[in-house]
C-alpha cells in the first residue's frame, strides 16, 4: 500500500522560457509569434494565388492581428472581472 500514486497533480509551471538578464521570454509569448509568423505564411501564400496586391495582404493580415489580441485581452478581462 506504500508504493500507491497520489490522487492529485501539482501543477507549477515556470512561464518563462529563457532569462536573459531581466529580460524574459515566456512560453506563451513564443507560442503566439509562432502562430502569427504560420498565419501570415499560409495567408500570404493564398492572397497570391487568388492574385491579390500585397497592400491588401498587409491591411488585411494587421486589422486581424490587432483585432484577435483585442479579442483576446477583452475576453480575458471579463473571464477574470470580480
């Protein structure tokens, strides 16, 4: 009965990735750069098959960066309101 596993999980993640002085890069942080930098790709690739300029790629790419972290921190916001 001694050998058992416990019931539970601790949970402790460190968030940040990588110190440099007091500079910090967090696994979530890294993550979202990954995301956009693929988003961007897969975007870029499709506005030139469908041949469309690249000013309309980059109005297009920015209102939806700026919108989805918008999203993101009102969503955030209201999850966590007391």
């Amino acid at each position: 009965m001694e050998h058992l596993l416990p019931l539970f999980v601790t949970w402790d993640v460190n968030p940040a990735l990588l110190h440099i002085g007091s500079f910090e890069i967090r696994y979530y942080g890294l993550l979202w750069a990954i995301a956009l930098g693929i988003s961007a790709y897969i975007f870029h690739n499709i506005m030139q098959r469908e041949g469309l300029s690249e000013k309309a790629f980059d109005s297009i790419f920015w209102f939806g960066v700026i919108s989805t972290f918008t999203t993101s921190s009102c969503v955030m916001a209201s999850s966590n309101w007391s």
